[in-house]
C-alpha cells in the first residue's frame, strides 16, 4: 500500500505558501519534544503545495527525532532553521532561494545508506518501510527545489544528520 501511494503521489498544485507558516504549524504536532527552531522572518514565500510540503516537513521531523532518541544525546533539541541564501545570478540579477535544514543529533547515516537514501526501501529503521525519504525527494523534486543529506562532524565524529532543502522557485519573483 505504501509504495501504490508513493507510485501515485499527485502532481503538486503550486501556489504562495510561507515555509516558515506551514513549520509553526506542523511544530504543534511535537510540543513537549526537545526543538530548538531558528525561522528567519524575512523569508519570502515559495511556490509550493501546502498539503505536500507538510508531509515533507512532518517526515523529515519525525526522522529527526527518531534518529536523536536513538543516538547518544536522547535529550538534544531537533534543530529546524530557515534563511534566505543567495544562489547565483541570472542574466546578471542576484537569484534568491529559501534554505530550510533540519539537524538532528543522532548517529549518522552509514556510509552505504548515504549514497542510496532516496531509494525506495532504504532504511536504518527496524520497522521503517524506506519509502519516507523517497517520498521527500520526489515531492522536493517535483517542486523544482534541491535537497541534499550529510553527516554532520564535530571532532571527527559523526555528531548527527542534516537534511537541507533548496528551494528556488520563489512567489515575488514567479510573479
């Protein structure tokens, strides 16, 4: 059933969403769970579908959290974090993109499971399906945005995971 609905995903019906409105909301979600957010106010708003986007927010949370329970430091915040980065010009004006990471304080990912995270089936979970991550990335796909995974380092140990999410296809300039 999981992988029918993964198959099946609908094409995203784009419209003005502020990422930093849809966190707060799904944020509701996980009261009384160690979050620690930094949500850049001037960030602009994406196109993007909101029903989408929230299960793309909600999914990479949950991973978060899972991963920081099972980790060392059970008790570290999930870190959720916005910010307006510069990513290059287009015939010479300066282009914007929406930056939204999650860190999480866990033990990593393997190396085997790094590069093939995205694929249907690829879990560290015991009881995960391996669809949730590929979900992710044909929803950030399909809204024309980039995302990338990593290992975040502190004194040459793997001090968790970060998942970060480009997304370029702004409101104010799709106008």
């Amino acid at each position: 059933n999981d992988f029918r609905d993964f198959a099946k995903t609908p094409s995203p019906q784009l419209k003005s969403v502020s990422i930093n409105t849809l966190i707060q909301e799904i944020l509701g979600l996980y009261e009384g769970s160690p979050l620690k957010t930094q949500l850049d106010p001037h960030c602009s708003n994406i196109m993007g579908d909101p029903t989408q986007l929230r299960q793309v927010i909600h999914n990479l949370l949950q991973n978060a959290q899972d991963a920081t329970l099972e980790g060392e430091h059970q008790s570290a915040p999930v870190e959720v974090k916005t910010e307006m980065v510069a990513y290059g010009e287009l015939n010479g004006v300066k282009q914007n993109a929406v930056r939204l990471t999650i860190n999480d304080c866990g033990s990593g990912f393997p190396a085997k499971i790094l590069a093939r995270a995205f694929e249907p089936y690829v879990t560290t979970k015991s009881k995960g399906t391996g669809l949730g991550l590929a979900v992710v990335k044909k929803i950030v796909d399909d809204h024309g945005a980039k995302i990338e995974i990593r290992n975040r380092m502190q004194e040459d140990q793997v001090a968790g995971a970060q998942v970060s999410i480009l997304f370029m296809n702004l409101a104010n300039e799709a106008a």
